[in-house]
C-alpha cells in the first residue's frame, strides 16, 4: 500500500513538473512572437520614416533636373548646371543651380516626391535691372564661362584623392562685380573651399581646414 502511494506521489510530482515545462515552453513561444512582432514594426516605421524623408526610392537626380528645367523656359543641360543631393531640414533634397540667359535660378527639389520647395534667382546682366531687392549695374555675365564641371575639376586638381562625390557644395556666385564658381569638398576629415573664375578658370581663392574646427 506504502509503495503505491509513493508511485502515486511520483506520478504527480511528474505531471506537475511536465506541466511547468509546458507552461515554460509555452511563455517562451509567446515572448518570441511578440518579440518578433516588435522587430517587424520597427523595421516597418524606419522604412516608412526613410521614404518619408527621401533617404530611399523617390525621384532619380536626372528626374530632378528635368524639374529644374520646367521652371527655366528654354534651359537645357549644357553642363553650366549644378546638382547637390543633400539631407536638410529631416528630409532629403536636390539643390540644383542652373545659369540660363544671364540669370542664376537656384531650386530645392524634394528628393522623395520631386516637390519643388524653394526657388530663388539671381540676375547677371549689365542693365542695372533690380533683381531680389539688389540693383546689378556694376553685375557684368562673362564672355566666356569655363562650366561649373570644369571648375569641380579644377578644385579636384588641388585635393590629392579626392572624387567627384566628395564635393558638397559647386555653385555660381557674383561677388563684387566679378562672376565666379564656389566649390566646397570634404575629403579625409578636411573642408577644402575654393573660390574660381568663371570666365578663365583662376583660382582666386583657396582655405582649408578641419572638419572639426
């Protein structure tokens, strides 16, 4: 009688433990899932938050300067237009400058959706025509203008190892009456800022430094 009790004793102590194991089990399947779930959410919400920023997909930088272009009348890509795809502001954009007719047109394109969000321009012409609240009498365009690319290769020329997706900034520019290229790289830990002549390809201008200063 004693030994039955025992087995039956054991028998309990069995399934209990058996059922604790389960249980165990069990807990852990649910934890995983709802691990995994959360995982899968968070991938969701960052690839959402990506696109929404433009970091990924949206408007190739071709698609962008056709947008350019629609708002210029007559501008083509004769190699005078500057494209910097930058993040400013919690969202991805193309700054993109185009010299057409003697007139500097600078646009930030939405890079998720080809948005134009802002537009600004600048007039070159001798004439004294005011343009953004400034009079350009003494502004006189080039006779000739050596083209924003070779004034990225020039600046490029003077940073050994650079490329061409090192450089930051390449715009044009008229300071005191004189009509020149601004080139900005960053490359190994140092800002490199130029400033060129449009019309001859002169370096007026070159300062360097550390990203860190």
């Amino acid at each position: 009688m004693e030994n039955k009790n025992t087995e039956n004793k054991n028998m309990e102590n069995l399934n209990a433990e058996n059922a604790v194991e389960k249980d165990g089990k069990g807990k852990g399947k649910k934890k995983g899932v709802i691990a995994a779930v959360i995982v899968a959410a968070v991938v969701v919400i960052a690839l959402i938050a990506c696109w929404f920023m433009g970091v990924i997909g949206g408007i190739s930088e071709a698609e962008a300067k056709e947008i350019a272009y629609g708002q210029v009348q007559g501008a083509t890509d004769d190699g005078s237009t500057s494209v910097i795809k930058e993040f400013d502001d919690g969202r991805m954009t193309y700054d993109i400058q185009i010299v057409h007719d003697n007139t500097i047109y600078e646009f930030s394109i939405l890079a998720r959706n080809g948005d134009v969000v802002n537009t600004d321009m600048e007039s070159i012409n001798q004439g004294g025509s005011a343009v953004n609240g400034q009079s350009n009498a003494s502004q006189t365009a080039p006779s000739s203008d050596i083209g924003v690319d070779k004034a990225k290769e020039i600046a490029l020329a003077q940073v050994s190892g650079a490329s061409a997706s090192d450089i930051t900034k390449a715009n044009a520019e008229m300071d005191d009456g004189r009509y020149m290229y601004e080139v900005e790289i960053v490359y190994d830990q140092m800002d490199y800022d130029f400033e060129i002549d449009a019309a001859t390809g002169e370096i007026i201008s070159q300062t360097s430094e550390s990203v860190y200063d």
